[in-house]
C-alpha cells in the first residue's frame, strides 16, 4: 500500500471497493479527527493496525471483506458502527473466529429476538380479535345494510323525480305496474325500436293515452347519468319541435322514460327505405328541415337553459301524425351558459358520421357541434342516402366528400333524391345543398350559426355565401376497394362513445 504523509486534519476517509492490497499502515492512527473510515471491500492483508485505537474520534470503522487476520483491538468494539465480516479475524487473542459477529452485536441481536418473539404473538392474537369482532358485526347487519342502501337509492330517485313533478304540472311519476300493464310487460309485439339507451316500446293506458316507454337496457353504454340528463333537461324544454316527455319510472334498477307516442316513428324510417322514401315530397322535407332547425334555435338560444343536444341524428327526429319533426334522445346533451362558446369533454359521445372534426377528435363542443351534424341531415334529407353506411358515393366513403364534389362541378341537382326533383322546386334543393355545404365546413368558425341557418332558410331572396370545402371530403376509395365493398362503421346508427384522454 503507498505510504502518504499527513498534511491537513480528515475526518472521514472512504476507499471502500479500490482493490487495495497490502498491509493497513499504522500511520492512520495518527488522524486525530478521524471519525469514518471505509477500507471494505479491497484485498487488504495482515492484522489490523492497534494504532487504530487511540483514535478518540472514530465512529464508525468498516474493514469488511478483505483478506485480515488477527485479533481486533478490543477498544474498536465500543464503536456505534463497525463492520469486520468476510475476513479470517478473532474477537481476541485467545477466541475463536468471529466472522462479523461481535459481543456487542450479538447483545442487540439477542435482544431483538426476544422483542420480536415477544411482539408478534400479541400482535397476531389483537388483529384476530378485530377481525372476529368485525366479521360478527357484519354478518349480524347485512340484510338491514342492503336494506338501507335500497332505501336510500329509492330515495334519491324520488328526490329526483318528484322535485321535477312538483314544478311540472304534466310530469308524471308512473309505478313500474302502470308501465308493465301499458305495454303487455314488454311485449315484442309493442316494440317500437332499439336505440344506445336500450329498446323502445309503444304503451297504452287505461284512459286511451298512447305513450312510447324507452326502457334503460342493463348492458347500456349510456346508464343512470344519462337517464337523470334527460329528465332534468326536457322535462324544462317546451317547443313544438321538441318531444315531449310525459313522465318517468324509477324503481330499482328499472329506469324507463314515458314520451308522448308519435305514430310515424322516426326520419330515417322513411328517407333511408326505398319505398317509404317516396312518402315524402319536396314540401315535406323541407317542412322537416325547416322544424329541425327551428327545434335547435330554441334549444341553443331562446330556451331557459342553453343546450347542446350532441347527437343530431335522422334517428333522434321522431314525426308526427303530420310529419312534423320533433327532436328528441337528450340523454347525451350538455347545458352551457350564455357566455360559453365551446366547452370540452374527456368522453366523446355521438353518432359516427355526424360528429363535428373538433368534437371526434378533440372532445370540443358548442353549437356548432350541433350545426355540423344538422348540415349532414340535411343533405342525408335531400339525398335519401346515409352519410356513413354500407353504400358508396362516387369515390367517396361518405356523403359530405360526393356532395361536394357534385358542388364545384355545378352538377348539385344529381345529389337529390330523383323522387323529389321537379322543376318548381330546382331552386329551393339548390339553397339547402349550398346551406348543409356551410354547415358542414372544416373549420368550425366558418360555419354559420343556428340563428343564421333559420334566416337563411326562412328567405328565398338572401343570398348565400359560397362553401368552402366540408369536413372528411379528402376519404375516398380506389377502385379495388370500392369493388370489394366500404364496412359500416354503425350498422344501425347507434350512438358511440369514445373515451380520449386530455
């Protein structure tokens, strides 16, 4: 080992894992202030220095692994910390061999034994106690457990739906009996239709009021949430354009809402089937899409509360006896005050093929959300075709690309549905082309807003912006896919969910 000289006062020195060799020089007894020394870990040899003693200020002293042999100064075991494992050492002269074990060490270890030996029994034996104790507690209280949780549930959809009665007269909080007796207990004869909150059925009660039950299905995506949204937000919206909800039913896990019934049932029954679509003229679709936009005016601007309805879809407009459309299925609306222009949301919720760029993507919502799926209506009105389905447009996987392509080659007329194209009517099919084009734009800020779209369509005589290109235009296919067929993305037009992180 290279000898050094001592220069300058050290207090700790630490050469531990250098695969020093060699002797341990006397010379560090001389650190007075020495108080750590690390030499552990290397191949040092020969006995260990008795200089090392007389150093007063030592604390800890670690010699392990290393090739020594020897006694070790008994002053060296007074130490708050030392380690002499992994060498060939004796606590003494006349001992045998201590390989890391000392008289003090194995005091507290001894010691230790005894606590531990000691403590864990009564340890054991208390947490037994409690568990038994705890464990007859319980199973003495189950049944009256579950019994208060349903007590208290009940309660709460009491409190829900009882504070709304109270402020509507028309509300009605109907038995889960009354229900079951109105629609034969569900009869698949009654079955109006199956939507993402579960299937709808026609009811009758006994005073001659038709009503339509939508009954949440157990495996539905939608839920408890979506239940209590659209009781809170209908049951406070009136409109013409609205459907009205009569009532509701909450007992246990059945939750069912109670509209008023509409015999025709809902618009793409009709415009989305090649013999029904005939049933419905120029004058009509119109009359429909005037309504539709008349029912979301209300809602975005002149109701009580400001509503983003989320899912605009020719599923969600149910028609009347006179082919009036009423927008219905607020289970997935948002309310948003007058000062907001947009919110977000971390669940994207809607129906593919209507859903706004910015919501599908981003999770951002306003009203022009809303106008976005309202401009792909229109044109599914005008064209009696989905936008997203089984069926192709030209090169295009969707409605929006081949209508506007139809647009710039001034050939917009091949858009409509040929049953409704007639010469008094070549004009007005042209301005809603050129209003659904606006509506559908990229660029959320370009599209007009509800209040613009009424106007627009409202007066034959405003001229109209020209559109710039629609969102999802660039889809298209080549020939070899476009002969093998486009894959649905919804068979049934059923609303999504898509859960994006933000």
């Amino acid at each position: 080992m290279r000898r050094f000289s001592v220069e300058f006062p050290l207090n700790d020195i630490n050469l531990g894992g250098n695969r020093l060799s060699g002797k341990i020089p006397n010379v560090l007894g001389r650190l007075r202030g020495l108080q750590n020394l690390d030499l552990g870990r290397n191949e040092l040899s020969g006995e260990i220095p008795k200089s090392l003693s007389s150093l007063t200020f030592l604390k800890d002293i670690d010699l392990s692994y290393n090739s020594l042999s020897g006694g070790i100064p008994l002053q060296l075991f007074q130490l708050a910390k030392y380690n002499f494992v992994g060498n060939h050492l004796n606590c003494s002269q006349n001992s045998t061999p201590c390989e890391g074990s000392n008289a003090k060490s194995g005091h507290k270890s001894r010691r230790w034994i005894i606590f531990i030996a000691t403590a864990v029994p009564l340890v054991v034996a208390f947490l037994c106690f409690m568990f038994c104790f705890r464990w007859i507690r319980r199973h003495r209280k189950v049944k009256l457990s579950l019994w208060d949780i349903s007590k208290v549930n009940e309660r709460q959809d009491e409190e829900l739906v009882w504070g709304i009665e109270g402020e509507k007269s028309g509300f009605t909080l109907f038995s889960l009996s009354q229900v079951l007796e109105a629609t034969s207990n569900f009869s698949d004869e009654n079955k109006l239709g199956q939507g993402g909150f579960g299937p709808v059925y026609k009811g009758q009660f006994p005073d001659g009021l038709e009503v339509a039950v939508k009954r949440l299905a157990s495996h539905s995506g939608q839920g408890f949430t979506e239940f209590k949204n659209e009781i809170q937000l209908i049951a406070n919206l009136q409109h013409r354009n609205l459907v009205r909800l009569l009532g509701c039913c909450s007992q246990g896990e059945d939750k069912m809402l109670v509209y008023e019934y509409l015999p025709n049932k809902s618009l793409d029954f009709f415009i989305f089937d090649e013999a029904r679509k005939a049933l419905l003229n120029w004058n009509k679709r119109l009359t429909i899409i005037e309504g539709i936009a008349q029912g979301l005016l209300y809602l975005h601007k002149h109701s009580r509360l400001r509503v983003i309805h989320r899912d605009v879809k020719a599923g969600n407009i149910l028609l009347d006896s006179g082919m009036n459309p009423k927008i219905s299925d607020f289970g997935l609306a948002k309310l948003s005050s007058s000062d907001d222009t947009e919110g977000n949301t971390k669940r994207v919720v809607g129906t593919y093929g209507y859903m706004a760029p910015e919501y599908a993507s981003e999770g951002l919502f306003s009203i022009k959300s809303d106008v976005f799926s309202f401009g792909v209506l229109v044109l599914e009105i005008i064209a009696g075709k989905k936008n997203s389905g089984f069926h192709l447009h030209g090169d295009f996987f969707n409605l929006l690309g081949y209508a506007w392509q139809l647009w710039k080659e001034k050939r917009w007329l091949q858009l409509a549905d040929a049953s409704v194209v007639t010469d008094c009517c070549t004009l007005a099919i042209m301005r809603c082309v050129n209003i659904a084009l606006l509506c559908v734009q990229e660029n959320a800020a370009d599209r007009p807003t509800t209040s613009d779209v009424v106007a627009m369509l409202s007066s034959e005589s405003m001229s109209l912006p020209e559109p710039k290109h629609p969102a999802y235009f660039h889809v298209r296919v080549t020939k070899e896919e476009a002969s093998t067929g486009a894959e649905p993305c919804s068979i049934n037009n059923v609303t999504m969910t898509t859960p994006r992180g933000r």
